[in-house]
C-alpha cells in the first residue's frame, strides 16, 4: 500500500511510548518514559496536555473507575484523571536501582501486564508481572532483558510479548475463559538483527510490531509468524503503535530520540514525535483495569 504517514504531534519526546487510545474520552494518552511525563492528546480539537511525573513512568492502562494504572520505576501506582499519582499499590518486584517498568497494557480480563527493563544490559535481568484486579502483582516470567510488545489476540487466546535486545517475540496461551496462562513459547525470532518493540494486535489477529532501530512497522501473522505487509515511518526509532480514531482504524505510533547524536537528529529531525497512519483494518478497544 501507498502508506499516508502523517505527524500529528510534533514534540521532542526524549523516550515516548505507550500510546493508549480511550474510546470514551476520544483522546490518545502516551508517556515520555524519561521526561518523566504522561501526556492526553486529543486530535480533533488538537489539545496537548502534559501531566509531569516523579519518576520514570514505563507505561499505563486506562481504569474502570477513571484515572490510570501506571508502572513506575518504584512500583505501580494510581494516577487520577488529573495526572496526579493516588497511591502506590505494588512494589517492583525487581532490584529498583538496575530496573525499572516498561511496557505494558491491560488485558481483556482486567487486569494490568507490565514488563520490566535491566538496565545495565549485562544479562536477562528483567520481569514480566501482571496485577491482578485483587491489586496483587505476580511475576509470571523472569529470563528477559528488556520486556515489550505486549499485545493480546481478539479470541483472548494468545498474549504476545517481546525481548527487544534478545530479538525475539514470544506468545502465551490463554485460557480463553480465566485468563490463566500456559509456557511462553517461540512465536519469531529476528534472525537479522532487527528488534521488535511495542506492538499491538488488529482485529483479525495480526500482530504489528514497531522495529526499533529499523524505521518501520510490520505486520505479522498470528499462524506464520511472517511479516506480511509493513509501514515506513520517517524516523529511525519508532517504539509503539496503538489504534485509535472513531473507528479505531488510526493507528498511532509514538518515537524515541534517546542516546541519539547530533548527526542522527539532524537526518532524523522528526525523532520524538507523534504519528498517524490510516489503516484498512480496525483495531481494538483498550480494556479498562479492574
């Protein structure tokens, strides 16, 4: 296809991710991860707002009750519709100082998956943790250097998750009716190189993937694991994607211009922004958390 990639919001974001699109405000929420900062874009009027935060924020879920679940470098908490942290209520299972949250998302059973990062990158350091409604956190799976990609097929079969340094994206089965999940297993590995960040899964089960470092999305499908179709974007670094829109046939894809140089900015100016693409197929509305 003859991809229209617009940019809908041009910000300097040192690290955006987590675009989450809310169906009932119509409005698209991400988080700049290092700022540290969560932000509600609304399209249609073109409101920008910005809600700085005290620490690192990894990534968010909308509430039930309003508000938002947010995974912080200390933990998660509960932000208000104000942006304003409520209270904490769990601790990152992990060592705080060498790791912190990172992607993440609610899935449609209600409950918040939230994977971690370790940040010294000398080993598989990090957590794939799920809060559960009773707002007990687990630790499902550990051997993960920096954990993304997390995403759920339309027949709450399958949760994917991805290892963006190791390359590989992986996917759980789901008990379609609890939610309990089975042994995580190999779904594709990047044999060139290539490293899988946020994704989000469309109606009709495929999996879209934003290749850090590769300049594009990809669509992967869920019986082949092979890439399908794939959107370039105008900056190196894309790092999520999410839909959104009336329709939720918007897909919206948030950048990083972290660690980069000058030379790097200079060719990719646009790094940090906010864009949008329209799609032939619709996605999913984001579940609510409890």
């Amino acid at each position: 296809m003859n991809w229209q990639v617009e940019r809908v919001l041009p910000i300097a974001a040192e690290l955006g991710e987590c675009p989450l699109w809310s169906t009932a405000e119509q409005a698209l929420w991400f988080v700049d991860i290092l700022a540290p900062a969560i932000h509600r874009f609304d399209p249609k009027s073109g409101e920008h707002r910005v809600f700085p935060q005290q620490e690192e924020v990894g990534c968010i879920g909308l509430r039930r009750e309003g508000g938002l679940v947010a995974a912080m470098r200390s933990g998660v908490w509960f932000i208000d519709p104000q942006g304003k942290p409520e209270r904490k209520v769990a601790d990152n299972p992990g060592e705080a100082s060498k790791s912190r949250f990172n992607d993440g998302r609610v899935d449609p059973f209600g409950r918040f998956w939230c994977g971690s990062l370790w940040e010294p990158q000398d080993r598989n350091g990090a957590k794939l943790c799920r809060l559960d409604k009773n707002l007990q956190l687990q630790v499902i799976d550990e051997d993960i250097k920096i954990s993304n990609g997390l995403a759920f097929s339309p027949d709450r079969r399958w949760i994917y998750h991805s290892d963006t340094p190791n390359h590989i994206i992986w996917r759980y089965p789901l008990d379609p009716v609890t939610g309990e999940n089975g042994k995580r297993e190999l779904f594709r590995r990047f044999s060139d190189g290539l490293m899988p960040d946020g994704a989000a899964v469309d109606a009709e089960g495929f999996y879209w993937s934003a290749l850090f470092d590769g300049g594009r999305i990809v669509r992967i499908d869920p019986n082949t694991a092979e890439i399908v179709d794939e959107i370039p974007v105008p900056v190196r670094w894309p790092t999520m994607v999410a839909f959104g829109g009336d329709d939720l046939k918007t897909l919206y894809i948030t950048s990083s211009r972290e660690n980069r140089t000058a030379e790097e900015l200079a060719q990719y100016p646009w790094s940090g922004s906010v864009f949008a693409v329209r799609m032939p197929v619709a996605g999913q509305p984001e579940p609510l958390f409890g």
